[in-house]
C-alpha cells in the first residue's frame, strides 16, 4: 500500500467516525426531549389536580363537614 491510499483510507475512516457519533449525538437528544415532553405533561397533569383540591378545600361546606365531624 502507498503513502497516498493509506491517507485516504484514515479520512474515509475519520469523516465516518465523526458521522456515526453525530448521528448518535442526535438520537440522544431526541430521547431526552421526548421525555421532557412526558415530564411537562405529567407536571400539568398534576397542575389541574392540585386545582380541584384547593376548589375543595376552600369551599365552605368542606370547612362545615369537618366541624361537624369534629363534634
């Protein structure tokens, strides 16, 4: 083998390297968002739940319910 075909041989193998771990960089990132996506979802999620029970524990027949039950 000369000089000039082992040159192009390591560049063909460098530049594929460096194609392969973008790729690979890249689904990564994908995986991460989507779970961020699940995440905000769920966060919502428990956004409105928490809602609703400030509505019921605010409300006054709750407050009446647990005087009574007190007595």
């Amino acid at each position: 083998m000369d000089v000039f075909t082992m040159v192009v041989i390591i560049v063909v193998v460098s530049v594929g390297a460096g194609v392969i771990n973008n790729y690979l960089k890249t689904q990564q990132k994908n995986r991460q968002s989507d779970g961020h996506a699940e995440l905000e979802q769920q966060v919502a999620d428990l956004q409105a739940r928490v809602e609703v029970l400030e509505k019921i524990v605010t409300d006054d027949k709750y407050q009446l319910n647990k005087e009574l039950n007190a007595l």
